[in-house]
C-alpha cells in the first residue's frame, strides 16, 4: 500500500510526532502506517481537504501552519503522509 519513499519518509522523521521512535526497520515502519491508516496525499490542497474531511478545525491557519503539524510528512516529491 505505502511505497518505498513514504515508508522511509516516515522510518526517518517519526521522531517529529513521537517522542521515541515506534518503528525500528523498515516493514515495522511499514505495518505501522497500515495499523495507523496513514494517508498519503498529492498536494498542500488535499492535505488542507483531508483535514476538513476530518473536523479539524483550520480557521486563521495558512498552508505553512498546516504543513508544519506534526502529523504532516513531506514525502519530497510533491506528495505528504499524513499519520491519523
């Protein structure tokens, strides 16, 4: 489900939500973003539309504050991961 770029995406950066890392190889970074029902995202605006999909409440808040939440990974090519 999760390609190779996203899953090191997150095997990398976890620490930034976490405060120790919950995956230590990559198949348990991998089984992780399954249990979690991570998704990835194609552009700032769907990561803005996942987030309204989800009730969380963005009002005042600009792209910058949005892609800078901590369950926002910034895949590197365009697309995000985003940890529920």
């Amino acid at each position: 489900m999760f390609d190779e770029k996203t899953v090191q995406c997150f095997l990398e950066n976890q620490l930034q939500l976490y405060p120790e890392k919950v995956a230590e190889t990559y198949e348990e970074a991998e089984n992780f973003l399954e249990e979690c029902m991570a998704v990835v995202v194609d552009s700032v605006r769907e990561v803005w539309e996942f987030f309204e999909e989800e009730g969380v409440d963005m009002e005042g808040a600009g792209e910058e504050e949005i892609l800078e939440a901590d369950e926002v990974f910034e895949i590197g090519d365009g697309r995000y991961l985003i940890i529920e």
